[in-house]
C-alpha cells in the first residue's frame, strides 16, 4: 500500500509518496485557492503518472493544513 502524503501551505502545497516507511517521490506546487478540486485532482494524478504510480495504488492520504479553506478542495 502506498501512502499519498500533502502538506498544504501558504506558499506551497508538497506531496510525497510513501510505501512502507520508505519515501518514493516528492512534488511542489504553488498553493493556489482559486484552483478547483478538478484542477488539484489532474494536478496530482499526472505527478504520480510521471512516477509510474497509479491512483489505484495509493490506499491511504494524509493531510496537513495550515489553509484551512483549501483542505476540502484538496
């Protein structure tokens, strides 16, 4: 199982994947609240197709916020 984890700033917004204790990729974006969660869904689902890694194989997100708008558009 990996583990999808987003760190959503006021800056940035960074994402990792983890599997087991072991992290595979990292990604940043610009952290944008006009952005849709359409936006945020095609934004997160082509970095992990450019690791190879599809949604399907992410079992779990963890999320932290200090945006509190943002958490449920992400």
């Amino acid at each position: 199982m990996k583990l999808l984890a987003l760190d959503i700033g006021n800056s940035n917004i960074t994402a990792g994947v983890f599997a087991e204790r072991r992290l595979l990729a990292t990604w940043r974006l610009v952290t944008d609240r006009q952005r849709t969660a359409d936006e945020y869904g095609v934004l997160l689902t082509a970095m992990l197709a450019q690791e190879g890694i599809a949604p399907a194989d992410v079992g779990g997100v963890a999320v932290c916020s200090v945006v509190p708008p943002l958490a449920p558009t992400v």
